[in-house]
C-alpha cells in the first residue's frame, strides 16, 4: 500500500494534477480513472438530465472539450 501511495503522488506530481483522490461514498472511482491520451482524470458527466428518460451517467476526460488551455463552450 505504501508503494502505491507513493506512485500516485508522483504521478500527481509529473502530471501537475491538483488533487489525487476525488472519490467518496457515492462515486468511489472519482479522481482514479487517468485519460490514456492526455493524462487527465476522468469525471462523472450527466447527459440530459432535464429529461429522466434520456439521463445518463457517463465518465469522460475532463478535457475533452479544453482547446489551447481554454474550455469550449
């Protein structure tokens, strides 16, 4: 376990990621699942949550949408 605490941190680290460990009761995998293409973190996205028949809960790379630093809109 120690090893591994400390491969994380040094991940973080390299990454320049801001926090390591995101998970909770709810969403225990949060801040765990690494983007294989840029090496951010993954995170939980709902689609059409105004309609509950077409509501999804999806995990995605959180910068997915980011362009030259900057989140498209």
């Amino acid at each position: 376990m120690q090893l591994e605490m400390e491969r994380r941190r040094v991940f973080v680290e390299k990454h320049d990621l801001k926090r390591q460990d995101y998970s909770n009761d709810t969403n225990p995998i949060a801040g765990k699942l690494i983007c294989g293409e840029c090496g951010g973190l993954f995170g939980r996205k709902v689609w059409n949550s105004t309609n509950k028949m077409l509501r999804r809960v999806i995990w995605q790379c959180n910068h997915k949408y980011e362009e030259k630093g900057n989140p498209r809109m």
